[in-house]
C-alpha cells in the first residue's frame, strides 16, 4: 500500500534533493507509488521533475500552478456534466503522469494487437460470423448487445476498416501490471483533452517539457489526418467532424479538434442525403462529404432506420453508409466491442484470429450468461466485483453501474443471485482490482491518488499508431478500484520520455508539391447563422451600453440647479424600456436603478449582460471558427457585465463598468476586423453586425432627432453614433435637424450612418456565392441594391419619423430575406432551386 512505503535516500545528492522535498510535501496519506518504487527509491523518470520543483520556492510554485489555471480559462478548456446548462472549468492536475519509454512501448504493441483483434471482431460480427457459427463466442454476446445494429449487418466500409479511431481503457495494479479495464469505440473522448493539457503544461514547466523529451502528439493526429483523407480515395476530400451539438458533455473538445485539424465541424442537421450520397448544407449549397469523423452514438445517427426520436442524426444516413458513399470512423455499430460480455473471450479469440496471447491483458472477466460462469462469480461474489453485460446500468439496481459483491447486504446478495439465474446474461462478474496513484498537488501538497489512462489509436496505411500518451483521469479519493473510477475526476497531462530528443512536430505538410487555393471554403448554413448572429448580438449589446452610458452622463449633470436637458434624458429611459433592456415592472424604476438593470441585470432578455450571454452561446457554437483571443474576450464581456452587482447604486460606479465593458467590445470588434481571415465567415459576422447597427441608427435618429427634439436631444444622437467631434469639425453653429439626420441616416463616410451600412451589406451580399444561373438579383441582394440606391439619391432636408420608420422596416425584411436564402435548416433546406453542382 502507498502509505507502508518509505524511501531511500542513498542514491546521491539528488535523490537526497528529491527526497527531502517530497518529506517536507508528501501527506500522512503515505507516498504515491507511481513515484516511489517498491524498494523505496524515487523512481528515475520522476527525480527530475521533482528535483526542478524542489528548486523553487513554495510561492513559486504556487504562481505556475495559477498560471495553468488562468491559460486554461482564457483557452475556455472546457465540460459539462450530464443535464447541466452551464459548462465548467476543465480539472487539470497540474503534475503530469509520467511514463518511461520501456514501459510506453508494451502498452502501445498491446493497444495496436487489441485494436486490430477488435476491428476483426467486427468484421466478423457484421458479416460472415463465424465466431459464433464455431462456437467462439455465443450469439447472445452480440445479439443481445443493445450496441449491435442489425442495420449495418452485411455492410462493407470503405476500406474494409470497421474501427479507425480506438481507445483502450486502462490501469496499473500497484505491482507495476497494466490490465485493460474496458473498450472504446462508439465515439471515443479525451483526444482533444489531452492536446489541450499539454499546451498548458508544456507552458507551464517548458524547460522540463523539453529536457525530458517528451514525445509530441502531432504526429499521432497528422497520420490520424492522413488516414482519413486516404479513405475517401479522392484528391481534397471534405471530412466532417460529427457532433451533438453544444450540449454535449465534451462539446469544447469537439471543437478543439475540428480547429486543430481542419475538419468541418457539422451537426446533424447540417447534412442531408441526396441519391444516397451525404452532403452539407452551405450557403453556396448542397456540397458532397467524403468522411465523417462521428462524435454521435450510433443510435442517434438516422431517425429512419435507428432512434426515430432522434434529432441529432441524419435521415438517410445508413443507406448512404450501405452504398459505400461515405467512410465513417467510426461506423455504426461499432460500439457493440465495448461490452463487458466480450472481455469474456477475447483470450480466446486473440488466440484464435492472431494466433498469439494478448499482449495487454484486460481484468478477468466472467459472463454470467453461462450457467458454469454464472455459479463462479455467485460463489465468489465476496471477492468480485459485478458490472452490467451491457451498457452502464446495472440490472436490477438503478442509479449503480458497479458493485462489489463484498458490499452488499444480504437482502441486496438475494435479490442479485435472483436476478443473475433468472437472467444471466445481463450480468459479468470481473476481478476486483487496485489501481495504483499518481502524484497529485494538493493544498500545498503531494497527495497520491489512484488513476485510468485512455490510449488512443488510429488506423493508417502502416497498420495502427498509437497516440504516445493520452487521456489520464486522476480520481479524488485514494480508496478507489479500477472498476468504479471516474466520480469527482481531474485529469493530467501524459508524458512519454524519450530516449532521444524529439523533433519539433506539426500538422502543416510536409511536401512542396502543394496545390495554393484562395477560396472562401465551405460554410455551413448553421455556422453562417450563428455568426450573423454573434455580429448582431455584439452590435445589439454595444448600442445597449451606449444607451446606458449616455443616461448616465446625464444624470450626473441633472442634479445642478435650472437644469434644462430632462428631454435627452426621458428618451433615453424611454427607449431603454421599449428595448426590454430593464423591466416594466411598478413601482417604477429610478432612472439610476434603470441603467444598473439595462447595463448587469439579469430579469431581462434585452438587458446588455443577456444580449452578452446570447452572443456567448453563438460563438460556442462556431468555437472552432473563431481564435482564442476572441473567445477570451467574449466571456471577459459577460464576466465584467454580471459584476455590476446591485449595490453598485452610484451613476459614476455603472458609467465605469459600462465604459470598461465597452471596450471589450471595441477590442473584439479590432480583433474580428484585423485578424479575422476574409471568408465567407467573415462576411456573416460583418452583416449581422451592419444590420443591427443600420437598424438601431434608425431608432435613434427617430427617437432623438424628430421635430420637436431640442439641441440636447439632437446632441444625445451625435453622441450615441460616436460623431460629436465629426460634426463639430464640420459645422460650426450648434446641433441642427437637418446636418444631424444626414450624420446618422445618410452621410456615406460615416462608419455610423445607416447609409454606411448599407452600403457595406450591398458589398458582402454581392461577393457571395449565388445558387442560380439565370443571372437574376438574388432576393437579398435586390433588397439591398435597392436600398442603397434610394438612400444615395435621399434629401436630408424631407427626412421625417415616418420615412426613417419605413426604412427600418425594411432594413427587418432584408434580415428576414438574409436569413430565408442563408440560415437553411430542416424543411427549409427545400428551399434551394437549381443548385450550381452537387460537389
């Protein structure tokens, strides 16, 4: 046990270092033994890391382990437990699991054996059974796994390849043995966790990270990249990464590989099948999809043969799939290895279909399925643990997964030696093992807890490359078994030593013979939505701010005696309130009360932090498409809005955090606007943005700028659209109608101006791409041509509230039309007339 061991300090100056360091960390819970061996030397591979920690200082420490926590909040790392809206900070330990080069090399030859012996597994499942036809394995250990689709039965994948992305879950008894706890392939996760661990501590300890060779993981994900482009048999193919949405506990993973790799991420109803091919929906039409990296269970991918409830698949999907139109890692189906039926006979089967043992044994496993096995695991339940055959429940005992016979009462043991003669085959006994610990940084000290490693590997043309590393999850209670981790888990970082210095590794090919492309790529109707969206909400919350900021300014000035400008200041209140940005509720609000509720309140959906945390949840969906500059700033937005507490009563306390709050936006808007590639995402992002703010200068030129506004209200619009300075410069007598309404509606070098805007929305709707070849305006475009045109030829001097009313009205129908030709989904995709091609 961790807490008998003690160690041996004679193995030099270092080791003495070492272990004086982990004497004065290290908790009465006794030293991990993933650290110490048994004779009670620091193990090699680790004396380093700790003989660079014992060189810092206790505060030291403490600043690169806070320094983790920041990079991994500003990089927005994160999960969401099951049935939770909103997403937490990803657990990252802050010291890594270390793994000798020795060691690595038998783990990844018995993860490569075990992913080829299940890939056959399925071959065979699938197609010709022979292993349940000789007797290898009994037909209920496929047939009766609710994983086996009998849809897919008789299929053949493109490439013959069931299984192409694999994890293997497993563990380390304290004796230095690995056993394999379990499989993965229905949609294995933690690939893109562990690439974004290892951005933060190879950051955090970068001078050890490179001293102690670590190996890189591009590689891995390059030859993963590589293999699927090769799969589709086609020059430049479209590969999709398939999710379920935002919701998904590891949608922020999903996201991270998409934009490391360079896949489009889709949800299901960004595909459509049309002549039992797949295709996209883009904004330039239906495009076709070579490979689908799939994140969706197999039971949710088509509504028509599989889960009619689902709406996370795609209708048609397993007739395309059938037709060999499209390859899919993994395929539907695949999930049935991950049964603990199955671990029953694989032994068996390795020898059977390899002609050799299993390199990387899993735990000892009975299914109870037959009576000889069934009696066993009943005769020895004290020292057994029981698992579901099937699934994550077990039969018979709702809300456990596992259970260790050694802890039932005699009630519960009745009612499970029941239940396992009556239906067997829903239950495995499996041996009950320790796992060995790691060691953890916790409050200020070494702890050891036990952990899991899921290792990865991917299909290629050279057979099957493992990732050199993984996805390790750290338990937070020492008493743990292999069986039953996973509640209150953090994960860490995995380093494989090399045992030579490793190459600088990257996914930007290799070959000169490049083909240069400039292209706007494809953009999913789903992703363009959400953009102009993002650029809306973005416009909506800063218009918003503005408003509250300039009440503000003049309620500080109302207190002084005569004051004159009530006017300025009633409009204000007014149009905050006909927004939704504060509620309506009586007794009415005070005007301070007011602004603190349009700026941080929560009540209200138009309020500036419920438009912030709406233009959040847009950019989570198209993460992958944005830098991580911009999603920094995005949940900065949020965080400084939802500060504007209550108590903060005083204007001058609401005018800072509205100013602060401010610029972020400002600073979002240069990043977009500078860094942003010009594609097609762009262009979406920038119209959202220039309809929302031609249709606000609308509402401020009618609110403020009518015939019987004074000069205070006139001055109240130039300041709203940021033009006090402009207007001054160029008039020098005080505001007036007629130069203020041509500032805001239709001087077109004023980036505020509603002109402006349109102008800009005529250019973007006339780069994109046309569905059509008749050579006709597109509805959009007509809209905004038109609109530009009537505006450039308009007199300020005849602008009148009804005028600037009908405009808006139609700035709301040409956003309408946007979003009837672009934002296609569902029933609405029908909508495309005479697709240029289907690509």
């Amino acid at each position: 046990m961790p807490a008998e061991r003690t160690i041996d300090a004679s193995m030099g100056e270092a080791a003495r270092r070492v272990a004086s360091w982990i004497a004065r960390y290290a908790p009465p819970e006794g030293v991990p033994d993933e650290l110490v061996g048994p004779d009670g030397r620091v193990r090699p591979h680790w004396a380093s890391l700790l003989d660079t920690l014992g060189g810092l200082s206790r505060e030291d420490i403490d600043d690169r382990f806070a320094a983790a926590g920041r990079r991994i909040r500003d990089m927005g790392v994160s999960y969401r437990v099951l049935g939770e809206t909103k997403e937490r900070t990803w657990p990252l330990s802050r010291l890594p699991l270390l793994l000798p080069q020795a060691e690595w090399r038998e783990i990844a030859e018995g993860v490569a054996q075990r992913a080829e012996l299940l890939d056959m597994v399925l071959r065979d499942a699938y197609g010709e059974q022979r292993l349940v036809k000789e007797g290898a394995m009994p037909a209920a250990v496929v047939a009766g796994s609710p994983d086996y689709v009998r849809a897919m039965s008789g299929a053949t994948p493109p490439g013959g390849r069931w299984l192409r992305f694999y994890a293997a879950e497993i563990g380390r008894g304290p004796d230095g043995r690995w056993w394999v706890l379990g499989d993965r392939a229905q949609a294995p996760s933690g690939a893109g966790y562990s690439l974004e661990n290892r951005l933060v501590m190879a950051r955090t300890f970068p001078r050890l990270y490179r001293d102690m060779r670590v190996e890189r993981l591009a590689p891995f994900f390059r030859d993963f990249r590589a293999a699927l482009a090769k799969a589709a048999q086609q020059k430049d193919p479209r590969i999709c990464l398939l999710t379920p949405g935002p919701f998904s506990e590891s949608y922020s993973e999903q996201v991270s590989l998409a934009r490391y790799l360079g896949f489009l991420l889709v949800e299901g109803a960004d595909l459509v099948t049309s002549e039992r091919k797949l295709h996209v929906r883009t904004i330039a039409g239906l495009k076709r999809v070579d490979v689908v990296w799939r994140r969706v269970d197999a039971d949710w991918c088509d509504p028509l043969e599989l889960n009619a409830a689902s709406h996370l698949g795609v209708p048609g999907l397993l007739d395309t799939i059938r037709e060999g139109n499209v390859t899919i890692a993994n395929m539907p189906g695949a999930g049935l290895i991950e049964s603990r039926a199955l671990l029953s006979f694989l032994p068996a089967i390795a020898r059977r279909l390899l002609g050799e043992d299993l390199r990387l044994a899993n735990i000892a496993t009975w299914w109870c399925g037959q009576d000889e096995a069934r009696d066993s695991v009943l005769a020895s339940l004290q020292d057994r643990a029981v698992a579901p055959a099937f699934g994550e429940q077990l039969a018979g005992f709702p809300g456990r997964r596992v259970a260790l016979g050694a802890e039932f009462d005699a009630a519960e043991r009745a009612r499970l030696t029941e239940a396992m003669r009556a239906r067997g085959m829903d239950y495995v006994g499996q041996e009950v093992v320790q796992l060995s610990t790691t060691p953890v940084w916790k409050d200020g000290a070494l702890v050891p807890r036990p952990f899991a490693l899921r290792v990865f590997a991917a299909a290629t043309a050279d057979g099957w490359r493992v990732m050199p590393g993984g996805f390790c999850r750290v338990s937070d209670r020492l008493d743990v078994r292999a069986i039953s981790m996973g509640a209150g888990a953090q994960s860490a970082d995995v380093w494989v030593l090399g045992d030579r210095p490793t190459d600088n590794s990257t996914l930007l090919p290799t070959s000169d013979d490049i083909e240069i492309v400039r292209m706007v790529g494809d953009l999913p109707s789903r992703a363009a939505d959400n953009l102009f969206w993002m650029g809306r909400y973005f416009e909506r919350a800063e218009a918003t701010l503005r408003l509250v900021r300039s009440l503000c300014n003049r309620l500080t000035e109302a207190d002084a005696p005569n004051y004159s400008g009530r006017q300025p200041i009633e409009r204000l209140e007014r149009l905050l309130l006909a927004w939704g940005a504060a509620p309506t509720r009586s007794p009415r609000l005070s005007a301070t009360e007011l602004a603190l509720a349009a700026a941080g309140g929560s009540e209200t959906a138009g309020s500036a932090l419920s438009i912030a945390r709406a233009a959040k949840y847009a950019a989570s969906i198209v993460r992958e498409r944005l830098s991580q500059d911009i999603w920094h700033l995005v949940g900065r937005l949020e965080s400084r809005l939802d500060e504007l507490a209550p108590g903060l009563a005083s204007e001058p306390a609401i005018l800072e955090g509205v100013e602060q709050s401010l610029h972020i936006l400002a600073a979002l808007s240069g990043l977009v606007d500078e860094n942003f590639n010009r594609v097609a995402g762009w262009s979406f992002l920038d119209l959202g943005k220039r309809v929302e703010r031609a249709i606000n200068g609308c509402r401020f030129a009618r609110q403020f700028a009518d015939e019987g506004a004074t000069i205070d209200s006139l001055d109240t619009l130039l300041e709203l659209i940021d033009s006090q300075i402009a207007y001054r410069s160029r008039y020098l007598s005080g505001a007036a109608l007629a130069p203020a309404l041509d500032m805001a509606v239709l001087d077109p070098f004023n980036p505020r101006s509603v002109g402006f805007q349109i102008a800009k929305i005529e250019e973007h709707l006339s780069a994109l791409p046309t569905l059509r070849h008749d050579g006709l305006l597109e509805a959009p475009r007509r809209l905004a041509v038109k609109l530009r045109a009537e505006i450039e030829v308009e007199n300020a001097a005849e602008l009148d509230v009804a005028k600037i009313f009908a405009l808006e009205q139609r700035l709301m129908s040409l956003a309408d039309a946007l979003a009837a030709r672009y934002f296609l989904q569902g029933s609405n995709a029908a909508h495309f007339e005479e697709p240029i091609r289907l690509a």
